[in-house]
C-alpha cells in the first residue's frame, strides 16, 4: 500500500500538485493539502465528474456524500457549502461554480449496470478501483460520489428526474480543502439520461484564486 501519509501529509516542503488531465470514460486523481484550492474544469460539453475523496493521513476517511446531505440538511449544493466527510467533518468548502447543478443523490454507475441499459465501458466504480490499484492504495469502503455537473430535478413526489446536461468546456467549480484529501474523479459514463456522454475533465490545485488567473 502507497503511504499517502509520508508522501504528503508529513511532508516538511508544502507541495502542489501539478494539473492533471482525466480522458473521458476514465478516472483521474490529485492529492490537494488542506488550505490549497481544488479545481475541476469541464473539457467538454455535457461532462459529469463524479467526485470521491479520501484522508491522505487515514484513506478510512472519506468524502462521504451521505453525511453531507445530512450536514447541511440539503440535497442541493450551494456556494459556501461544506462537503464533510464520514465522520461529520468538513473536507472542502465549495467556492465558485460556474454551473450550480449537481446530484448528491445517484451511486456511481458500474459496468454491469451499464450493459443492462445499452451502454459499453467500464462504470465509475470501475474506473476509481483502477486507479486506486495504479495508486498502490487500499480504501476499507467505495462510497458514494457527489456527481458534480451531473442535470437531475427532484419532484414535490420524490422522483428524481434526469435533465439535458447543459454544462460547457470550461466550466468549473472550486472548493477551499480543509483536509489533506486524496482526490478522485471519474470521467465515464453514468447511465443517466442527458448525462450520459462523457467528456474529459481537468483536476489543478493552487494556493490561491490568482493562480487561476482570477483576482
């Protein structure tokens, strides 16, 4: 197993991680220390990234998308949002989005479930297991994603209704880390329909907004 813990949480130099490019129909990864901002930019028209986290310091702590809903009560997120993970504490802070749509309510899909309704290629459970096994790291559990960019409406009656994804190349959305996290996003496909062409996604990481060119 990958000691995430001596390759970043107990590293004396503060690192960025440099930008990393996730092509559609697989999953990327970024560690991002506490403080640090973390960016996930759509390449293509009607990306999903489906979102998971894990402590560098402990990977029994993740972002959990369960304990967030209950956390701010919300099944919507909204800027200022904390993302918390299962032990009920925040890991990030949801910053600028530039799409304000996003599903805290889907699992992940799988290859199975994928070939039941017509679609080839790997699922998003998949695609994090490999890169988790590329990572050298073992994780106890698999949770949930939060589906970021991902167009569904939740009806008065409790039905959860898939929308066209509107979501363009170069929207993203930024988040303050308040906990050294090893980041991992999947790009494939969900299953969902409207949401369901995958398109490449980009993770960067920054001490500050400006570094994104932003005051």
């Amino acid at each position: 197993m990958l000691l995430m813990r001596e390759a970043w949480a107990e590293n004396e130099v503060r690192s960025l991680a440099a930008p990393v490019n996730v092509k559609a129909g697989e999953a990327g990864s970024i560690p991002v220390l506490r403080g640090q901002l973390l960016r996930i930019t759509a390449m293509g028209e009607g990306a999903v990234a489906s979102l998971f986290g894990f402590g560098l310091a402990d990977p029994a702590v993740w972002l959990s998308v369960h304990h967030t809903r209950v956390f701010s009560n919300s099944y919507l997120l909204g800027s200022g949002m904390r993302l918390v993970n299962n032990r009920r504490r925040p890991m990030m802070v949801l910053g600028k989005d530039s799409v304000k749509r996003h599903d805290l309510l889907l699992p992940g899909s799988t290859r199975p479930w994928l070939a039941e309704r017509g679609y080839q290629g790997q699922g998003c459970i998949e695609a994090v297991k490999g890169e988790l096994a590329r990572l050298g790291m073992s994780v106890p559990k698999l949770p949930d994603p939060i589906n970021l960019f991902m167009h569904v409406h939740l009806t008065r009656e409790g039905e959860i209704l898939p929308e066209i994804n509107h979501t363009q190349p170069g929207d993203s959305i930024t988040c303050r880390v308040v906990m050294d996290t090893l980041f991992i996003v999947s790009a494939c496909c969900t299953g969902i329909e409207g949401n369901d062409k995958p398109a490449p996604l980009r993770l960067s990481a920054a001490e500050n907004l400006s570094a994104f060119g932003e005051g």
